[in-house]
C-alpha cells in the first residue's frame, strides 16, 4: 500500500509574504485557495488540483532555499517515523491547529520534501443525479 495519496502541490519558503501574494495572485493571476489569518501561509491554485504553497520564513532561507513537492497522506506523524525507520533523513514537524499538519523529509541528495494531513473536516460526498431513464430510489425508501 503506498504510503503517499497523491502529489498536493509545491511549498515555497519566503521571505516577503505580501509580495510573494501579489505576485502569485495578481501577476501569475492564480486563484487564491487560502491564507492563515496570523499571515504565516498562503495557498494559491485551481479548486482541483495541485497548490502553490507560500509560508513565510523571516529568518532567511538557509538550507531551503528552493521548494518541495508536497504529498498528501493520512497521518503526517506516521509516515515521517516509518521514513526514519528506512533510514531517510526527517526534518521538522509543524502543526497548524484544525489546518494541517506538515513534515520535511529529504530525498538522498538532500532536496526537501514535504508531508501533509489536512485536519480539516470533509465535506460529505454529494450523490449523483439520476440520468435520464435511470431509476431513482424507490418511493418509500
């Protein structure tokens, strides 16, 4: 069973928040998905499909400089201490309380990579209406 649901997005690390929002916002003209309200992230990208995710990082972008392709998994804590079990290099851990939790792994040539859990709640599955000629659900169920 592979321990990565799908590819999220990108994590970008800056070091000017606002600036970095306009330009993904109002240059590149990518649709906002979403933003801490304590301005530490911000989340830009179509409704279904990968994120550009923007956290600020004041105290400079040493030994991260670049990005690092985002995965989507179950249980971020998990996945990060059976990557440490296989020997691969783990890094922080940060928790956005009722957002997401977010873990760093690096790859073997030290590229940055990143865990991520929603903690948000689902939204229920919406059923699909019935076609033209299809049955419906039979009166009294």
């Amino acid at each position: 069973m592979p321990i990565v649901r799908k590819v999220q997005g990108v994590l970008y690390r800056v070091r000017d928040l606002a600036r970095a929002k306009a330009f993904y916002g109002e240059t590149l003209g990518l649709p906002l998905r979403g933003e801490d309200p304590e301005g530490r992230w911000v989340e830009f990208g179509p409704p279904r499909g990968p994120r550009i995710l923007l956290h600020q990082s004041p105290e400079g972008l040493a030994g991260n400089a670049g990005g690092g392709a985002l995965f989507e998994v179950r249980n971020a804590r998990r996945v990060l201490n059976r990557l440490k079990r296989h020997g691969v290099r783990v890094g922080d851990l940060t928790e956005i309380p009722g957002v997401m939790v977010v873990g760093t792994f690096y790859d073997p040539d030290g590229n940055p990579l990143h865990v991520v859990q929603s903690l948000l709640p689902r939204a229920p599955r919406r059923r699909r209406a019935p076609e033209e000629g299809e049955a419906g659900p039979a009166e009294g169920s």
